[in-house]
C-alpha cells in the first residue's frame, strides 16, 4: 500500500528571506491560498514575532484557509505572538531550536543541560497553549547537520514526549549529501516516538536540496518542507516541483502526491513577480526553457516520436516550444516559421537555415521575431 507525503510549502516565509521586493500583506495572502488551493497540506506565513507585517499575514491567512502555519523560535514571547495572530482560529506553530554545540554554546552561550532544562519549560507551555485551543505545535531542529548527537537525541524525544506533533531535521546549511542524510535520518527516526510525524528541510547551497529530501524521504519522512521554483534563503530550498515529478515519474517508490500542478507555471510566474525574484532561464520545469527545444536533433526527434520530453509540460500548465539559432536545423526552422504563419517550401529551406545560423552567429543570439520577418521578406516568402 502506497504512503502519502505531506507536503508542508515554506515559500512565503523561506522566500521572503532572499526577496529583491517585499509584497503587500494581501499579496502573500493570495499566493499561500493558491499554494494551499493546488493540494499542500501545510502552508508557513510568517513569523509573528518578527513584524506586524508576518503577524498580519499570519492572521489573514488562517481566516481563509486551514493548515497555516507560524514559525517562530522557542520561547514564551514568540510562542504567545504567533497564538495571538491566530486569534481564534486553529494554531499550528512551528518552533525552531539549535541542535549544535556551534550554537548552543557560542550563540545562545548555554550549556546543554541548562538549555534542555529550559526547553522543558517550552515544550509544556506550548504543548497547553496550542491544545486548549484545538491546534499543535512541530518542532524544527536547526543545524542538524551538525548536530551533538546526544543532545540531539534528547531533545527530540523531551519534545514527543511534551506533544510534539512533527520533527523535523533541518539540513540549515546546505551540506549534507545523500548518503549522509540517508544515514542520519534513519537514526533520527529512532530518537523518538515512531508514531511522531518526521520531517526534512534542506537547503541548496551544494544543490544537493531536492536529492537530500528524496533521500530522507526513502528513509522514512512522512513530511517535505519545499518551495515552489526553489527560492529561500542564500541558494534555496528544495524544489517543490522536481520532487513531485520524481515522485510521479517513479511509482515503484510507493508515494503517493495528491497536488494538482496543471496551472503550477503560473503560479510560478506569479510568485517569481510578487518577490521580484527572476527564475533561472534553465530551471527544471518551472524556467522559461525547461520545454524549449533549440538542437535540431532534438526538434527533429520531439516532432517524430516525444524523444526528448521526459516531463510531460501539460501536467504543469506548460507547452512545448522550438527556440532556432545556430544549432537548430530544418524540422525547427519550419515549425518556428508556421507558427507566425509563414510557410517555407522545400526549394528555399535549405537556404534559409543556412541563413539563421550564419545570422545567429553574427547577431550572438537567437533568431527573434523580427529577425524572421526579414528573412522570410530576404527570402521573398512575404
């Protein structure tokens, strides 16, 4: 029987966090409901205690929709601020707390046993607060990467133990490869509970987000924390979209998504222009060039048989396009000259890809629009 992942978004926050702009309250509210309106289980808004901006946004979000979330760190002043932004709707908080020795004792500058006895006092807090108001709280271990495996272990179980509803393992710095995740992750899942919620978050400073949460996920995640075109702080986070196309592609792994991407492209748009956040040209799925095709081999093999499609763009709401410069050949040349409606008859075809790659070369870029206008015209074909 196949197992569901949970998918928890940490756009509006981790996003926000690498943001050239900086949007309305109104506008993240209408990006977290679109991202919880396709199928997310879990959408982040905020952090309340930072501003009354995240506090605001948290307080519009949960009046809208379920499965909102506020992070914050562990202490009674954050803990209180998020609840009040929930004001009567249901809280799910999500708490972070250091777990290497790097900074418990050089940053916060406890010790261990002092911190585990003050976060002790936390988890009971938090535990009371959030269940007499129907919701919960999770827990997000930072730098556990780096983590003092004893501490670690004891503090995760201290949080199952006070009604921690989720854990999560937080790769904060972007280091971990597959093979270490996958060995630290099967452990983590042992520190507590097994019928705790485990998590990941991973960072891509080393581009190794998305394999790492794949690799956790193998070994047990029962939750992906993901954003959408991979924004977040520094180098990003895991990418929504290439895990659940991995996800789909691969069904043998027994996972099952429930999320509905065929307007995902858009959705992207939107996102990458309420943050002011460019996409990378060559972003898997989400880039303007995912679904292009420019090799005349390839345009060739796409027109005869799909041979070079391995993610089918109508899932997300893209389109297959044929982009001609110096490497595209005849196949691509016709198609790109039909779609502006002009038709290229055999005698003149040759002659005209000649003709681009030569003025590709020249130009140093692809052939445009206008560029096609005046060769058809060269070509006395209009």
């Amino acid at each position: 029987m196949n197992r569901k992942l949970v998918f928890y978004d940490v756009t509006l926050r981790d996003a926000l966090q690498a943001a050239p702009r900086t949007p309305s309250v109104k506008e993240r509210v209408n990006i977290g409901r679109r991202i919880k309106d396709i199928g997310f289980d879990y959408v982040e808004a905020g952090f309340p205690f930072a501003s009354e901006y995240d506090f605001q946004t948290v307080k519009e979000l949960s009046s809208n929709i379920g499965g909102v979330v506020a992070f914050g760190r562990a202490t009674k002043g954050d803990i209180d601020s998020s609840l009040n932004a929930f004001g009567n709707n249901k809280p799910i908080l999500n708490l972070v707390s250091p777990v290497s020795r790097e900074h418990i004792y050089k940053n916060l500058k406890l010790d261990f046993n002092t911190y585990l006895e003050r976060m002790e006092e936390i988890f009971d807090y938090v535990n009371k607060e959030t269940s007499k108001r129907g919701g919960n709280y999770m827990m997000i271990f930072e730098d556990s990467s780096r983590a003092d495996k004893p501490f670690f272990e004891k503090l995760a179980k201290l949080a199952a133990d006070n009604g921690a509803y989720s854990l999560t393992y937080a790769d904060t710095v972007g280091i971990e490869m597959p093979r270490t995740i996958s060995k630290k992750f099967s452990e983590f899942r042992n520190y507590a509970d097994k019928k705790v919620l485990h998590g990941i978050h991973t960072h891509n400073d080393l581009g190794l987000a998305t394999a790492n949460s794949l690799e956790a996920v193998l070994n047990g995640a029962d939750i992906v924390q993901t954003t959408i075109g991979t924004l977040g702080e520094r180098a990003g986070n895991c990418s929504a979209e290439t895990l659940i196309e991995i996800l789909r592609q691969n069904k043998d792994l027994g996972i099952d998504v429930d999320i509905d991407t065929r307007e995902y492209e858009k959705l992207n748009e939107d996102i990458s222009d309420t943050f002011g956040i460019s996409v990378p040209f060559n972003a898997p799925i989400v880039g303007k060039n995912a679904f292009t095709h420019w090799s005349g081999m390839h345009q060739n093999g796409d027109r005869k048989a799909n041979l070079y499609r391995p993610v089918n763009p109508d899932h997300w709401g893209g389109e297959v396009s044929y982009g001609i410069n110096s490497s595209s050949g005849s196949i691509g040349v016709k198609h790109v000259f039909s779609n502006f409606g002009i038709e290229i008859p055999e005698s003149k075809l040759v002659g005209i890809v000649w003709r681009i790659k030569e003025l590709s070369g020249e130009l140093g870029r692809p052939i445009r629009s206008d560029d096609i206008q005046s060769i058809a015209r060269e070509f006395e074909l209009i």
